[in-house]
C-alpha cells in the first residue's frame, strides 16, 4: 500500500523555499509507535494515565462519565463537498457491552489460526440505504487448530441477519456477538460450510476504511483491518484463500461493476438492475479484497508480457479526467516492462485495472488486479500538475504494481511484518525511479525525505523497529520507519551482495514462498542462502528501534603508506529499548587523493585479516567494510599518500556519520568526490554546521556573519556546467528548519527560522547576477515533457527564483510575477507563485487570489493553494489557517483535503511552534472534530505534537495541555488515544 501522498511540502518543494516539517508525516503515513510505559510485557496501556481509569468503550471509541465540550462542527465543514459520505452514526450493530481498555497486541503472542478458509464466495446487493453482504466461506481446521477451538471472527460496524452452519441456522446459544467479535462456540469437526449474511451502511462511513461511498461512488480500502467492516471474517494475512464476487448495483447509477480476478459472467436482472461475478484464481488474504461500483469511464491499453501473454490495462475515473491518466498508464506500463527485465517477474493476469477515487486514507492501495489510488497520484496535465506530481504517479504506480509479487503473491504472516511487503516494495520502486530518471537525485531525495522525517521518529517517544514488537492500532504502524528504514535495510542487503547477488535471494525468496504467509526471516534467509553467506547480527535491524551514530576517526602513516580508520557505533536508548547490540553496518569507502582523483584500493586489514581487493582484475576504488562490532579498525594498504576519506558512499547505511573530517576536507570533496552522493552530502555538513554556528549567534545577540567561503563554495556548483541541473538544484538548496531543530538540544524554531532565512537572502544577495542567469537561461518555449533533462531544467530556475525573490525587491518581484504570467505549466506557474508568496504584502494576495480564481474549478490544484497558504512562515499565520476552514473549497471529510491545510500547516515550524500557543490550540481543536469523522487521518494530525518534548518550558506546556485535553475527551478513537497518550507517556 503506498504511503504517500504528494505533501504540501513535496508541492512546493521546487521552489526552494518551503521548510521540512510535519508533512512528512502525512506523505509518508507517519504513524507512531508505543510509549515508554508499554515496554513491559503484559504492560496496560491504561497503566499510562491514572486519569483514564473513569473510561469506558462503546464500539471502538471512548467515553468519558462527564459531559464534553464539543467543537462547533459548523466551524469546520466547508459548503461544498468532494464526497457523498455522511457523518451520522451508522443503526446501531446487534450489540454493543462496555469494553476494556485498549488491548495492546504482541508478535511474540503469535499463534496460527485455529481455522483455515479455503473458499470464500461474496454477494453484495449495493443499495442506496443499506447493503446486504452474504459471505459462503469453506473452513477447514488449522495445521494446529483444535476440534474443539471457538471460531472467532472479527466485526465492526456490521448488523447480523443470519448465520448457517453446513445450511442450518445456528440458534442464539450456538454463537455470541460484540462489537467486535462474532464468536461460533462449537464448530463441526473437519471441514464446514459456513454462511453469514450481514447489513451494512457504505454512505454513512466517513472512516474510509471497508466499503463506502467516494462522489456516489462505492469503493472499498481494507487493509489492515478493514474487511471486518463488510462482513465477519478471520480477518488477518496469514488466512488465505481463493474468492469469487458477485455484485448486483442499480444499472443506471452503477453501470460499472468491478472486484478482483477475472471477469466471469455479467448481465441484467428485474427491477433495472444488473450483476457482474468476478474470480480471483490466486489465494489472498482479506486486505486485499477490493469491490468498485459506479458511473466511470477507462482509458484502456494492453501489454504483452515476455512470454507474450496480452494482458488488458484500464484506468478508471470519472469521464471529464480521462484525458489526465495518459501519464499513469505510460508509468503502468513502464513499471511492467521494468519488473520482468530487473527481476524476472511477469504479470500473472488477464486484466489489471485501476480505479481513481478523491476520497481515499491512503495513497493507493494493491488489491490484487484492482488498484484503488487517491486521485492525485494518478491525473496529471501539465497545466495542472507539477514535475513532482508526475514523479509521484511514476513511483506510486510502479510501487503498487510491484506489490503483485512482493506483497499479494507473497505477503506477511502478521502484521508485525508489514516492512517485509512495504520496506521491498519501496525500495523497488525507488530503484525502478532511479532507473527512468537520475539515480543520484532520487537517492538524495530519499536520504532527504529519510533524515527530515524518520529520523526524527526514532529519536522520539514513538521509536520502534521496522517491525514493531506491539500495538493497539495496526492502522497507526504505516509509518516512515517501517516503509523507508525498511528500505534501507532492504538496501543494505543488495550493497553487500550486489545487484547479481540481491536477485538471486529475490529469485530464491519466490521460489521457496509463492502464495505463503512468511515473515521477515524468510526473507534474510533466502538472501544469506542464494549468496552462501552470513550476516552476523543483520537481524537487529529489524528488532532494535534508534538510529545508529557511527563515529569515524582516520590517520596516515607515511612509512608504511597505510591508512587508518577507527570505527565506533552507538545506538541509542528509545522507549522499552535502554541498551543495544551493536549493528552490522556496511560502511561504502573511497579514498580520494590531492588531486581530487579516486585512489585504486588493493587490500584492506580488519580483526587480522587481510583481505585482498579486486573486481575481474579491475581497479577497486570502493569497498564496503563490514561494520559488526562496537568499535573496528580498518586499515588499508598501499596508500602512497594522505587521503581524504569518502565515507558511506551512496548513503550505504541508514545512519549518522560523525567523521573526523575537516572544514577543508568537506570543501575538497564538495568540489571534487566522484561520489555525487556524497558531493552533495559535504555540502549539507558544511551548511548544518553553518546553521547551528548561527543560530547560537543569533541565541546570543551576536551579528550575524555568513561565511564567505560557504558562499564561494555554492557559487563554484551552480557556475558547474557540467553538473546535473537538478543536482545543483539541490545541492545549493539548505537544510530545512526540521533537520536542524532535530540536532538541537533544545529546539528554537524561531532561532532556526531566523538563521535560515538570513542565510538564504545573505546567499541571494551575493550571488544574485549568477541566480538571475540561471532563471533566464533556463527558461523555455518549448512543450512540456515529462524527462530528466526538462526537470533539471526547471528544478534549478525554480530554487534559483525562490532564492530571488525572497530579497522583496521591485526588480526580482516583477521577475517572479513575469514568471508567474507567462509560465505554460504547472511547475513553473506554481513555483513562481509560492516564489512571491514568501513575502507578506499585496503583491502576494493578488497573486494567490489570482491563482485560485484560474484553478478554482480543479480540486486537486486547490489543494496545492491550499497547502502553500498552509505552510507559509508569514508570522500568525495561524488565523489565516483558520479562516480557510471554512472556505467553500475545503471539506474536512476529504483526506487530501486535510493534508494539504492542516498538515501543511504542521509543517511551518515558526507559526505551529507559536510561543503563544495559538498553533497547538488549533490542531488540538481540530484533531477532536475530524476524529469524530475520520480516526486515520485524525491520528495522523495528532502526531505532529510526539516530540513535544524538544522544545523550551513554555511551549511543552503548551503543547501538554492541548495532549490531556485530547486524551481526556469524550468518544475518543483508539487510533488518536494511542498516538496522543503515547506522545504523552514519552
């Protein structure tokens, strides 16, 4: 399932200007994890807060005994809507007793299902109403069931008509019904027929989560637990089995019937009805059932594969955005050619579909031959969509795509695996991204998104593994961890065998585990068997939560021409994780000599063995060393001179470096390591150690002087012609305030803010001739194309008219407004835009209301007005926020919607860190009245407030009291207690 959305600060991010924040959380489904107080098996989360014990559960909500102060709904819902959903409760299910406390759940309490299902056959009857869902489900004792084991099924929501065992009717004493179990007490030895019918509300589902309604529209999204929703079932991955579909709709406003598998008979039935039965011949788990019905029209094309079997590709949507999927087929198709050249892996159907929808949780999502993708991530125009719109749909596409083998074909024993499926998945459509665009801009884009976004989760209150070891959510674990740290260790494995060695334990991995439930062993096991190797002590990556500083200390010896390097590593201490084993951490190496040039490595020694370097009888100018103890020494042979050390080249461990290196040194290698990784990489040291220098000036009322050799050195990239554009782009792009708050004891955002925004005019006022000419130069009349060369292009005349017009002065603002005008895309109209927003004044208003008056009948390039307004850094730009929840265009019932706004939001550190609080009372406000609507994306919001704890006295006070009043309200969602109680507990 993808993760991400384009966030608000992906939007703008071309233009140069907007901070990292927040809305990483949002791009990533940055879910959080358990608090310190869960460390302890067995532990109750009502343990956490003494408080809470006056709590009692209705459904999967809490309630308080005394009254709640509501927020004014009215205050928030705009008046025009993107979705047909209500925000009624749904008719009360068959029962509903009082519950505990949340249950936390365990991997280490994993046990098989008592039962298997075989077969599963589905029939909706789709009504305006209600939906009645009937269930025949073939069930078979488990490998470890007993005869005498209850079945036990999951339900939420669902209202019981009947259940039948082998025909019969069961009686009232034969099963028991809560709000979230069905329970059969005795069932018959060996294998049944079991068969259920249940009553369901889709219109009145504002969760998104099983089946509702999207623009009249049904659809469905059942990962992780959403299947429950539609009907009782054993609803977890490790129960697979084969389904058919039969849907029945009204024709006229459901002409379009879709589930997954192939298309097995459809036709018209009385009443001006019709029906359609689907068959999926592969065994699936629950989550990735999937039902489409609705009044939308496709693009279709067809691919043949390498054993030349033609397969059918449609893309459905609402007719009017037809034209907009042009570039979400080429990526389909793209992504199909990709996977069977790189890995040998063929599509194993005759039709892949799909399907677009404006209300969905997350990005997109793999249901077997049935992608359902929020419609973001697949219309794209030039006119309306930006460079990274298009990139987005690109790796989205490819991602979920790739998840026909790494996911559906085989997928996760448990939940607790999720980064086996996810973590694969990511890592493949980066590299399939990489393959199609410039490998070492996608790689310092990932590094980027990894550092500003996850780096923070593991140094906060909810730290944990790739896979977690608890939670009381699953919905709340789809976190940057899980997806782009588990891509990294996914990457770790291919750095030390190679990408010969890494396909082989692909190759082997599917062999030994197609249509299995496995784990994250499996998959360790197949990669170490298929290369004959081991890898001491790899599996910590997926048990310890922190992430590693590797500490690096070097020497020369001009006698006997070696080179030393003395490594040590420490992980750090995270909640229910006091101390840690050392990590193997492959650590990529080049020497670099006086003359900027590669120097050949022959052998390098460690623990007292020599190893001999060599590569078909080639040169070897980079190793990777084997990092596995708490300190290493490396020493290599044969060095004629003193080096500088290239260090974790190609960022070949998800880590943080602390070398020895020198001011001169990071210089030297900005300007000359043939690693561009790590070109770019002494750029960002140099410029954070800047950064931090400063802001102490700035904390001590010191003037503040910017470094003219930082300056001469930015100056030298962008007058490199021969760089990629799009490198330069990014390597004079500074910091965000985020990654430089996160290396602060204590977090100044106004400090921070301050700094980097006298950085960046100080920048733009001495280089302002070389700025200028890169904006005109890179200037073109030519028809938009989506290719590398054209991003480049635009990606460096965007940053370089950012950093211009933040002088405020006449002559660069009608340089941005003449940008503005005559932009013929997206990219460029849009990135001049938010060039001229950065200053308050009237030249700004014109020209956001302009923007909106252009576009305001397009929802998705509203949300883009939306979020640049969002992410501002204009002081007390929380009232303008405030006002624009209640504009027409706005819908709190709309996830993108609430990304763009208040997430964006969360991502201007300076005004969501007000020290008047103004900004936590906002969100606290808002979490409690989108919580009664949507818990996902409310537990999303809430997370912005996790690392509360970084900041000075007052603002944790602040922002403390906004976290009790939110665990403290009435009919409170598990999904938001567990983030916000957590955040509190940490």
């Amino acid at each position: 399932m993808a993760r991400r959305l384009i966030s608000p600060a992906a939007a703008c991010r071309g233009c140069g200007f907007v901070n990292a924040g927040f809305l990483g959380a949002v791009s990533s489904f940055h879910y959080q994890s358990l608090p310190a107080c869960s460390s302890k098996q067995g532990s109750s989360v009502r343990n956490c807060f003494s408080f809470r014990a006056d709590l009692r559960k209705e459904g999967s909500r809490w309630i308080r005994s005394e009254p709640f102060l509501s927020v004014n709904s009215a205050k928030f819902v705009g008046k025009r809507t993107s979705c047909s959903v209500a925000t009624e409760p749904p008719p009360a299910a068959t029962e509903k007793p009082e519950m505990d406390a949340p249950k936390e759940i365990f991997l280490k309490d994993y046990r098989k299902p008592d039962y298997l299902f075989d077969k599963v056959d589905l029939q909706f009857q789709l009504g305006e109403e209600k939906t009645i869902v009937t269930s025949k489900i073939v069930v078979s004792p488990g490998a470890e069931g007993s005869i005498s084991a209850p079945l036990v099924l999951h339900g939420c929501d669902l209202k019981l008509l009947s259940i039948k065992v082998n025909g019969t009717e069961l009686k009232g004493e034969e099963y028991t019904v809560d709000s979230r179990h069905l329970t059969v007490s005795t069932p018959p030895a060996g294998v049944f027929n079991l068969e259920i019918v249940t009553e369901i509300y889709p219109q009145l589902n504002t969760s998104l989560e099983g089946l509702y309604k999207s623009t009249g529209n049904f659809c469905t999204q059942c990962e992780a637990e959403g299947f429950r929703k539609i009907t009782y079932f054993q609803d977890r991955p490790d129960v697979m089995a084969k389904y058919t579909c039969r849907i029945e709709a009204d024709k006229t406003l459901y002409p379009v019937l879709l589930s997954n598998g192939n298309l097995i008979e459809q036709g018209d039935l009385e009443g001006g009805k019709h029906f359609a039965l689907w068959e999926d011949p592969f065994k699936k788990p629950s989550y990735l059932f999937a039902l489409v019905a609705g009044q939308l029209g496709c693009r279709e094309d067809s691919f043949v594969t390498c054993s030349g079997h033609n397969v059918t590709l449609r893309i459905w949507t609402p007719a009017q955005d037809l034209p907009k999927t042009a570039h979400a087929m080429y990526s389909l198709k793209a992504a199909m050619q990709w996977d069977e050249e790189v890995f040998g892996l063929e599509y194993d159907l005759d039709l892949f579909n799909i399907v677009v929808v404006p209300d969905f949780n997350m990005g997109a999502m793999e249901n077997k031959s049935l992608n359902i993708f929020q419609s973001r991530l697949v219309l794209a125009s030039p006119e309306t969509a930006t460079d990274g719109d298009y990139a987005a749909i690109l790796g989205v596409v490819g991602h979920e795509y790739f998840h026909n083998w790494t996911g559906n074909r085989v997928t996760c024993r448990d939940w607790f695996q999720l980064t086996l499926k996810e973590g694969l998945t990511v890592f493949r459509d980066q590299e399939f991204s990489s393959d199609l665009g410039c490998r070492t801009v996608k790689r310092i884009a990932d590094v980027s998104k990894l550092r500003i976004y996850q780096f923070p989760q593991d140094a906060g209150p909810m730290a944990h593994p790739i896979r977690p070891h608890s939670y009381i959510k699953m919905d709340n674990f789809y976190t940057v961890t899980v997806y782009e740290k588990g891509a990294e260790v996914v990457r770790m494995y291919k750095t030390m065998f190679g990408a010969s060695g890494f396909r082989k334990g692909m190759d082997l991995y599917f062999q030994r585990h197609d249509g299995q439930a496995v784990t994250c062993e499996d998959f360790y096991a197949a990669m170490c068997d298929a290369n004959n190797a081991q890898l001491p002590n790899f599996l910590q990556w997926y048990s310890q939560a922190g992430t590693p500083t590797v500490k690096v200390s070097s020497s020369y010896d001009p006698s006997s021409q070696t080179f030393s390097l003395k490594l040590s590593q420490e992980v750090p201490p995270t909640p229910g994780q006091p101390v840690k084993e050392p990590m193997f951490i492959p650590v990529a190496v080049g020497l670099v000599d006086s003359t900027g040039k590669d120097m050949p490595l022959t052998s390098v020694c460690s623990d007292g063995t020599l190893q001999t370097l060599s590569s078909d009888g080639k040169p070897v100018f980079t190793t990777v060393l084997q990092f596995k103890k708490k300190e290493e020494e490396f020493i290599f042979k044969n060095v004629p001179e003193k080096p500088v050390p290239s260090l974790l080249r190609g960022y070949s461990a998800p880590v943080r470096l602390d070398s020895d290196l020198s001011e001169s040194d990071l210089f030297f290698l900005l300007a000359n390591d043939s690693d561009e990784f790590n070109r770019w990489e002494a750029g960002q040291v140099l410029a954070r150690k800047l950064m931090l220098s400063l802001v102490a000036d700035f904390q001590q009322q010191k003037t503040l002087i910017l470094n003219p050799k930082f300056v001469d050195g930015l100056r030298s990239i962008l007058r490199n012609t021969s760089l990629d554009k799009e490198f330069i782009a990014k390597a004079i792009t500074l910091p965000g305030q985020g990654e430089i708050m996160d290396m602060m004891p204590v977090a100044d955002p106004d400090a921070v803010h301050a700094v980097r925004n006298f950085i960046k005019k100080e920048l733009a006022l001495q280089l302002k001739d070389d700025l200028r000419a890169a904006v005109t130069s890179n200037r073109s009349s030519e028809a938009y194309t989506f290719n590398h060369d054209s991003m480049a292009r635009r990606a460096l005349k965007n940053t370089c008219l950012a950093y211009l017009a933040s002088l405020n002065e006449p002559d660069v603002t009608e340089l941005a407004l003449h940008e503005y005008k005559t932009a013929t895309n997206m990219t460029e109209q849009f990135a001049a835009l938010a060039a001229l927003s950065q200053n308050p004044g009237q030249v700004r208003e014109d020209a956001l209301l302009d923007f909106y008056n252009k576009w305001q009948n397009d929802y998705l390039v509203v949300s883009k007005w939306f979020a640049l307004q969002a992410t501002s850094d204009i002081p007390g730009n929380v009232v303008n926020v405030q006002k624009l929840l209640s504009h027409p265009a706005f819908d709190l019932r709309n996830p993108n919607k609430v990304y763009s706004l208040i997430g964006g939001f969360c991502g201007s550190p300076v005004n969501f860190h007000a020290k008047d609080g103004s900004g936590y009372k906002f969100l606290g406000e808002v979490v409690l009245q989108l919580d009664k609507i949507n818990p996902q994306v409310a537990s999303r919001m809430v997370s912005a407030f996790s690392r509360w704890r970084r900041y000075d006295e007052t603002r944790q006070a602040l922002a403390k009291a906004q976290l009790e009043m939110i665990v403290s309200a009435n009919g409170l969602s598990e999904n938001v207690y567990e983030i916000a109680s957590k955040s509190l507990a940490g």
